[in-house]
C-alpha cells in the first residue's frame, strides 16, 4: 500500500520587503536532494495590505510513501534541517511544520 504524503514547512522571513531565499536555502534543499525528495516552494504575504506584513518562504515536499513509518523519518529529517536553517540564518524569524495526507 502507497500513500501520498506532504511535508509542509513554512520560514518566516525577518525581511517582509523583499522575496529573497534565505542564504542557507541552498543548503537545506541539497539535503532535500540527496535523499530525492521532490520540492517546491513560493512566498508567500498572508497580510500584504496590513502594518504587521509578513512574508513567509512556504517548501512543500510531496513524495509517494510504501511504508508508514518513513513517514516519520523523513518528517523527523525534513524538520531538523528546518530547524538547523532556522537556528543559523539570521533572514529567518521561526518555522513551522505539518505533515498532510
């Protein structure tokens, strides 16, 4: 049995002004690709038109999962290297992660 599954994380950017990766982007995509996980990602401005404009980095990882439990490692991956980008880049304020299925 296969079942699709999304990893979505979510950085909120320091800078709301302009829609630039953060500089340790390339290192957490590297990752994403060295275990082929396909990825997307965009920006996006929840409150575009308010004083407290904000601009969040939105990756979505959608892979084809045949047993249950990589779902839990590679969530456990994918939110690490989140967390490493987060705790190191300065253009990022927090994250967040879900998993969707």
């Amino acid at each position: 049995m296969s079942q699709s599954v999304k990893f979505i994380v979510t950085f909120k950017l320091a800078n709301s002004e302009k829609e630039v990766l953060p500089a340790l982007s390339p290192a957490f995509e590297a990752t994403l690709e060295r275990f082929l996980l396909p990825y997307t990602h965009y920006f996006e401005h929840p409150h575009r038109n308010t004083k407290s404009a904000s601009l969040f980095l939105v990756y979505t990882v959608d892979v084809c999962i045949h047993q249950a439990e990589a779902v839990f490692y590679l969530g456990k991956l994918i939110e690490a290297e989140a967390g490493i980008l987060q705790l190191f880049d300065s253009g990022v304020e927090s994250f967040s992660f879900r998993v969707e299925s």
